[in-house]
C-alpha cells in the first residue's frame, strides 16, 4: 500500500484535523466530567443534537446504502454499479459514527452490551439497537469485499460473494426497519410533541425522507469525490438518480400535507410561532425548492444544479430530523435547548472523521473502479447503453 | 395478592406545610435543601399557584400500563404487584429514552453523575410490601394525600365530588390518564390551570408504538419474500442481457476483421 | 434553536467550499491533472480501463467555436481515423468539422452531450466527452499525441498563434493583444472563419473523409 501524498496539508486537511482534535478533547471532558457538566442537556431536555443530529441525521443519510444496493442487486439495474461501493462505504461510515455519537450520548456506555441479553420487545428502542448491530454488520461484510481483494484473500471474497444477494435484501429489511423505527421512536411522545411534527405516520414519513436524502448523499459524495481525486462525475447515472428525488420529494410532500389535513394540524403552518417558521423552512427550503429545481432538465443535466439541489434536499432532511427530536418539542421562550460548545465539538468531530475515513478509504482501496475480475460484469450494461445512444 | 394500590390527592384539602416533601426526603434518604422542580434528589414537589393558595404536589403517578416499562430497551423499569413503578440500575444504559417518553415528564437524571441513574418516586415498595401506607400519606396532617387501594380511592373520589358538586370539578384527574394512573388528583380549579398535561392520551401510551413494532416481524418477512421474488425475476433478464451483450460484443470483433 | 444551528452550519461549510473552489477553477479544468494526449486538431483521447478511449474536443476549441448547440456524431460501430475528419459542432449557422485523435470504431456515443450540447462547453475534458471508441493501433498513435506539461505549453502557443492570426483585426483584440475569444464565430468573416478552421482544426481537402 503506497500512502504517498498522506501527510501533504491542504485547506480541507488542516480544518478536518482540527474538528477532530477538538471533537476528541471535548469527548475526554464529557468522560471526565459527566453529561451534566459538559451538555446543556437537562431533565426537561433529556434529548440534545447527538440524537437529534449524529443518531437521526446519520442513519438518514446512509439510506444511499440501501437503495443503490437494492437498485443494483434486487432490480439489476447494473448501470448503477459504479456509484455502489462509495455509497456502501458511506452508510457503513455512517453506522460507525452513529455508534460513536451513541457512546458519547449514553449515561452509562460501558452497559450497552446489556441491549444483547435483556430484551424488552416491546420498546422501539430495542428495535433501534438490534437494527443498528446487525445492519453495521451486514454493511461491514457488503463492503468487506473492498478489503479483501485488496489484501488477495481470495476465499473469503468467494464466501462473500456467494452471499451477496441475501446479505443484501438482509440489509434492506433492517435498513428499512431501522429509519423506519427511529421515527416510531417518537410514536410515544403525543403530548409534548407540536403537532407540526407528531403523527402516528411519523415511520412511514422517516422511511420517505431518507430515501430521497440517502440518494441527495449519493450525488453530493460523487461531487466532492470527483473534486478530490480528480475523477469525472457520472452525470448521466446522477441526473437519473435526480429524477427518483424528483418523485420521492413530491411523495412525501403529498403525504406530509395530507397528513397534517387530515389531524387538522394545517392551521398551525402559518401561525408566528417559533415551530411554524422551522416548519415553512423544512418544506419549502427543503422540500419544494429542490422539487422544482431538479424538475427542470436544464438543472438536471448540469453539474452545479444538480449538486445545489441535492444539498437542499439534505438540508431540508436535516431540518426534518432536528425539528422532529428537538424543535417541536421546545417551547418559545421558557424551553429551549442550544447545544453546548462541547456537544457541537464532538459532533464536528464526528463529521470530519467521517469525511476523512472515506477519503483514506476512497484514496487507497479501490472504491471507485471495479475489481479486475468483475469487468464482465460491468459490461452488460453497455448493450442498454449503445442501444440507448444510437438515436441518430 | 397485594390489591394494586394508589394515592388520592385533594388538592382542596392541602395546606401547603410541605410534610410530604420533608417526609418522602427523610423515608428516601434524600437531601433535606430547596428545590424549585423534580429532580434526581427531589422525588416529590409541592408547587404553589393563585398566590401561594392553592399547591399541587407533583410525583411519579405510577401508571397502570406505564409508558417507561414499555419504552425502556433493557426493561429497567417494571411495575410491581403494589402499583410501584421501579427502576433497576443494574440493567439501565443510559439512552434516557424513559425520561423522553413519560407523558408527566417525571423521571429525572442525575445529570453531575459519572454513573448516571434514573431517580423517580418508588411509591415507598419497600414499607407497602410491608403492609405500610407510603411515607408522604403517613405525614400529611390534612388528609389531602391518602393512601389506598386504587378501586376504593377511585370510589371515594368520586364520593366527594358528589357530596359537593360545587367545591369540585367534575373530574378525576388519573382516572383515565394514559390509560389510568395511581395516583389520583381532586380539585376545585380546573386542572388545565393548575400545570396538568391535559392532551394525554386516554388509552394506555405503549399501545401507540405497539400498534407498529408488532408489524414489524410480518413486514420482515413479506419484504424477504418481495425481495427474493423481485431478485429471481431479474436475474434472469440479467443473463439475457448478458448473453445479448456477448453476442453484440462479437459482431463488433468481426465486423473490425472484415 | 439547534436546527437553526446545524442547517447555519452546513450552509457556511458549503460557502466556504464554494469560495475555495472558484480560486481553483482554473487548475482542475486544466487537461494535465488526469492523463490526456492532445490532438493538434484540438481534440483530446482519454484511455479508459476496459482498453476503449474516449474522445472529445479540447478547452481552446470550445471557446473558439462558442456555445455548441448541436452535434453530428458518427454511426455506431463506423471506422474513425486518426487525422481525418470523424465528427461536425455546429454552432449557430456554422458547422466545424473536426479531426478524430485515433483511429478505431465508435462503440458509443455520449448521450448526454447528444441531449446537452452544451455540456461541452462546460465540461470539455469531462463529461462532454463525444465518443467512446475501441482503438486498433493505440500505442503507435500515442506517439503522435502531446500530453502532460507540453500539452498545456502547446495549448498556450495556440493561444498566441490565435492571437497572431487576428493582429490585423484589432476590434477582436483585447487591449494587451489577446483575443476576445467570446463569440468570435459569430463576429469574423466568412471567408477568415473559413481559414480559421483549416489552420486551427487541421481540416482540408485531405482530411476530410469519404
């Protein structure tokens, strides 16, 4: 393995570095001193940005792992396959770091185990935890093969392969299970939740959402990759993938105003409150703005209209998630929750180690390319390709 | 067989002397210092309202069906034969998923703590399974929290309220509360004024997400069929093409021969 | 308040990136960062894992043509020659024909730059590639091609040959004596435009084939 060029400080490095160093120092201190000294966490607020952020936002945005796996695997769409392993590497990195913001967020991590051997079946948390251990497995051995042929162990990559198929529809159970469950967390809380964001369909609306960001992800990495390494963005495969956000979006937009008609919740849109103005920032920021945006051909076929509308299309998820754990249900002005200067280090933190994990990753394993052996694979889609080119 | 039991709190009856607090600190082992909520060394508290006039005690209300039992991962919490909702320490992690779920929002953190612990009203198990009444009902010289089984409390709640229509209102606070509770409140001000969450679900709060996770292994199972079947009938196109493509493949080779 | 917060700071990292990457356009368009051999007709090949190229035109021929706005791309599977005229950019009313850089068969067209002319013009050495052609005399051709650091001292000297080319025009001239390469198809003659082509894209009466 050649790390030439590792130590080599560019503008991106330097900031990534200080995230992460700042990120660690603030998690010794929250070990050190406890959540109490260290979050402005309270028993009002028991809930703060490392769920709200680092747990719903991270698995919301591994959803690209699911959906190209199962585009390319279940569907035999084999067009799709260049993007699918940088997008399994992202959910598998996204896993990783949902289980590092957990352990920093938990009361008593050393006792986390005790989710393995006491089972309360009938707590969406359980579902929670038993989704992230075996989902980050199945991703861990998705992605396995990356390691393996680069290291020639040539029988554990035959064992892998041969059991793709299932591992992968194994993942799209426990990845829709997963999103799905993180909303139903919240199936629990009517009361204190504004009725903006509660609904008894909150999975389902979870499970729309991060299809269309786990697909916004695919596209926003392709272009930072391609910026990075120098590689030449798949526009077209990105373009159709912006016409399956097309119709996600305005899915869940259907969806979200119906259910807000139908709990007779579409009065409290335009009120001036607090919670209204998040709202009307979520959807039309993040919803309607890229909706009509990647509807045009125009946008759809260049780069930066492409990558801006994705970055929408994130943005608004983002909004979804934090204002369903943590605005709706603050009160204006006797609760509110502003994370604290080391909750906002550890998550910083987290985000550029993830950043920096995929670009080793990407760097020195073959992410991009396809393994020599499987170029016959790749080759089938050319015929759909020819066919679909030769319009003359 | 311990009949499931419960408090009955007359808010019409207190005096605000603040008893109960002092004696669910000194039952508890709990710091005798002022407080200003619930907290993890303050099980119970007494809130005035109306200029120091009317005090509402607030505490755990043990539910019936509680929501904590049923949100907790590990099953930390559990309700007891007595009507006791307790907390395990030994099996708690510390996702404070409890503390998010509770309808009252009553159970607290010991926030300053490296080994945090969840602390809430235990109902006093330890002195009910000894055939005591709970300290709190034990010191309040007025009568206005009296211990009791939960059906004869409900009874004579609504005894009271029949025998002075216009000193209560018509309403039993606990009675159907997320699905009934313990402890039970009276009063003459309507409770919305008086700090009580009035938007709680009168059905039994575990049922909400029950009514999902219970599809959970049905859905599992039908996408696992879905995604095979889905798979098979694609495979075969794939060979297809993949035969196709060989074929253009070699028309390319011969066409360059020629 | 922390939704604010994290939406805040995802949009200033995005800004900063923003910033950061319009102060580098300039190198990461350049044809050196990725192994490209230059055409001296001004089109580029590109080798491809699978042993394909492709095929597109370089950065100096877009912006001398202008926004292209149609295409005429070979048959499927018909023979390209190095040197000889293999595909037309149309620009407005003007078509130019250009030199292919290899010679092979065309195995693929680019369809989004078929749909999107004008991805060319935004992306010459990326995605608005023209061709993908399977090469029969690869290694040979490549010694005609210029690549790495004198391809881009070749691309300056066409620059300058351009601007010799029009030093008796001074309205297409820049005050420092570059040319005003915007739209310069639509502003000389049709006879230079003519002359233009020939010199530039090294097509004439021998190239042009069939």
């Amino acid at each position: 393995m050649k790390f030439e060029g590792i130590f080599k400080l560019t503008f991106w490095k330097a900031v990534a570095i200080v995230l992460m160093a700042t990120g660690f120092a603030a998690a010794i201190e929250r070990y050190a001193l406890g959540l109490g000294a260290t979050t402005n966490l309270k028993d009002t607020f028991p809930w703060g940005i490392w769920i709200g952020f680092d747990i719903l936002v991270g698995v919301g945005l591994a959803a690209g792992g699911f959906t190209i796996a199962a585009t390319v695997y279940i569907f035999g769409i084999e067009r799709f396959r260049p993007i699918l392993r940088p997008t399994i590497l992202t959910a598998f990195l996204g896993y990783l770091l949902v289980i590092a913001g957990l352990m920093a967020d938990l009361g008593r991590p050393w006792a986390i185990w005790h989710a393995i051997i006491m089972w309360n079946p009938h707590s969406v948390m359980f579902e929670v935890a038993w989704c992230v251990m075996l989902y980050t497995t199945v991703l861990a051995l998705e992605f396995s093969p990356v390691i393996l042929e680069h290291f020639k162990l040539q029988r554990t990559l035959r064992v892998i392969k041969a059991i793709t198929i299932p591992l992968v529809i194994l993942g799209v159970i426990l990845s829709t299970l997963h999103q799905s469950s993180l909303g139903s967390l919240f199936l629990i809380i009517p009361g204190r939740m504004h009725p903006l964001w509660y609904s008894n369909i909150i999975p389902f609306l979870f499970i729309i959402s991060c299809v269309a960001a786990g697909l916004a992800m695919t596209i926003i990495e392709s272009f930072l990759s391609s910026r990075a390494f120098g590689r030449e963005v798949e526009l077209p495969l990105l373009s159709e993938i912006s016409r399956v956000i097309v119709v996600v979006l305005a899915l869940y937009f259907t969806v979200r105003v119906q259910d807000l008609m139908s709990r007779d919740a579409l009065k409290y849109v335009f009120m001036p409150t607090y919670q209204s103005g998040m709202f009307l920032v979520e959807i039309i920021l993040g919803v309607l703005l890229p909706f009509c945006l990647l509807l045009s051909r125009k946008v759809r076929s260049s780069k930066t209209g492409l990558f801006y509308s994705a970055v929408l299309v994130l943005l608004g998820f983002v909004a979804h998630r934090m204002n369903t754990a943590i605005t709706s249900m603050e009160h204006w002005p006797d609760r509110l929750y502003v994370p604290s200067v080391q909750e906002l280090c550890v998550t910083l933190g987290l985000v550029a180690f993830g950043f920096t994990a995929f670009a080793f990753v990407a760097r020195y394993f073959n992410v991009f390319g396809e393994a020599p052996h499987e170029v016959d694979e790749i080759r089938e889609d050319q015929p759909a390709e020819l066919t679909h080119a030769s319009f003359e | 067989m311990l009949k499931s039991k419960g408090l009955l709190i007359d808010i019409t009856r207190c005096v605000g002397c603040h008893e109960c607090e002092r004696a669910c600190a000194e039952a508890n082992r709990l710091p005798q210092e002022p407080a200003t909520d619930l907290s993890a060394r303050r099980w119970t508290y007494l809130k005035s309202y109306n200029d120091e006039t009317v005090f509402v005690r607030r505490l755990c209300m043990h539910c019936n069906e509680p929501t904590c039992v049923s949100a907790c991962l590990v099953g930390a919490f559990t309700k007891t034969e007595t009507g006791a909702v307790l907390y395990d320490e030994s099996k708690c992690i510390g996702c404070r998923y409890c503390m998010q779920a509770c309808p009252f929002e009553v159970p607290r953190y010991e926030w300053g703590s490296l080994a945090p612990k969840i602390q809430k009203c235990r109902l006093c198990y330890e002195r009910i399974a000894g055939g005591g009444q709970t300290a709190c009902a034990e010191a309040c010289p007025a009568g206005a929290t009296v211990f009791g089984n939960r059906d004869d409390l409900i009874r004579e709640a609504r005894a009271r309220i029949d025998a002075n229509p216009g000193g209560y209102v018509d309403y039993i606070y606990g009675l159907s509360e997320a699905g009934g509770t313990s402890v039970l409140f009276l009063s003459a001000i309507p409770f919305e004024k008086l700090g009580f969450p009035m938007n709680i679900p009168k059905e039994p709060i575990p049922d909400l997400s029950w009514r999902v996770l219970s599809q959970v292994p049905k859905y599992a199972v039908a996408a696992g069929v879905l995604l095979f079947g889905i798979n098979w009938i694609t495979a075969r196109r794939t060979d297809v093409a993949r035969f196709e493509a060989e074929e253009r493949r070699r028309a390319i080779t011969e066409h360059r021969e020629r | 308040m922390s939704a604010i917060l994290a939406l805040a700071t995802i949009i200033v990292l995005m800004v900063v990136g923003l910033i950061r990457h319009s102060s580098h356009r300039a190198t990461i368009a350049s044809p050196v960062i990725v192994k490209r051999y230059i055409h001296p007709g001004h089109t580029w090949v590109r080798e491809t894992e699978d042993g394909d190229v492709l095929v597109g035109i370089d950065d100096f021929a877009q912006s001398l043509i202008g926004t292209i706005d149609g295409l005429v791309l070979p048959r499927l599977l018909r023979r390209v020659e190095q040197g000889k005229v293999a595909w037309k950019v149309r620009h407005g009313s003007r078509a130019v024909p250009m030199v292919c850089p290899v010679s092979g068969r065309v195995v693929e067209k680019n369809g989004m730059v078929m749909a999107h002319p004008a991805l060319v013009n935004s992306s010459p050495y990326g995605d608005g590639w023209l061709i993908r052609v399977r090469p029969s005399r690869l290694p040979a051709q490549l010694h005609n091609l210029i690549t790495g650091k004198s391809a881009q001292q070749w691309l300056d000297g066409a620059r300058a040959q351009l601007a010799r080319f029009f030093s008796g025009t001074p309205a297409l001239m820049y005050q420092d004596g570059g040319v005003i390469l915007t739209d310069l198809a639509d502003r000389c003659s049709a006879e230079e435009w003519e002359k233009l082509v020939s010199e530039f894209f090294l097509v004439d009466e021998n190239t042009k084939q069939d």
